[in-house]
C-alpha cells in the first residue's frame, strides 16, 4: 500500500491530502503566474502547478487543458519553424543543468 492510499483512508486524511495538493499546486501556479511576467518559463510552471492540482481537483484538469490550448496557438503565431523551437528549448535545458552543476556540482 503506498503512501497516498494509506493517507486517503479515513475521511480526514481525504481532506488532509486535499489541503496539502492544493497548497502545493497552488504555490507551484502562483510562481508560474510570476515566471510568466519575470524571467522563467511561466507557461511551463502554471501547467505543472495545475498538473498537480489535477491529480485531485477535475476542474484543475480543465484549465490545465484551455490553458495548453492557449500556448499552442499562441506557439503557432510566433511563426518559428519547429526545429529553431526545439533548438531554444534544448539549448535552455543545456544551460539550466549546466548551470545547476555549477552552483550546487560542487
């Protein structure tokens, strides 16, 4: 028996394991919804942020689903060619793990 199964028992562990996913997910959106202004992949998070909040929440799924709906065809006007896209994305994933060796490698 894991852990969510053991927790998910009683009607307060339902609840309890409620609270925790929606805080968790929440705090995960709410830094999405800040990368999206700041510098970060803010799509990216808000969708992780609702993933998260999916596991327990349908209407969570929902939005999570508009929402890549929204970035795909806002990806389509940009007008790049699918190869320059996967370029950036591979090139950030680069530097990110490069830069995580260099801070935390060590």
């Amino acid at each position: 028996m894991n852990f969510r199964s053991w927790i998910k028992k009683t009607r307060v562990g339902r609840i309890v394991w409620r609270v925790v996913i929606g805080i968790i997910g929440g705090g995960v959106t709410v830094a999405g919804g800040v990368a999206l202004i700041g510098p970060g992949p803010g799509v990216l998070i808000v969708l992780a942020g609702l993933g998260i909040l999916a596991t327990e929440f349908a209407w969570a799924g929902e939005v999570m689903m508009h929402t890549k709906r929204i970035a795909a065809k806002a990806a389509e006007r940009t007008g790049m060619k699918p190869w320059v896209k996967y370029f950036l994305i591979s090139g950030g994933a680069v530097v990110s793990i490069i830069t995580i060796y260099v801070f935390y490698g060590r």
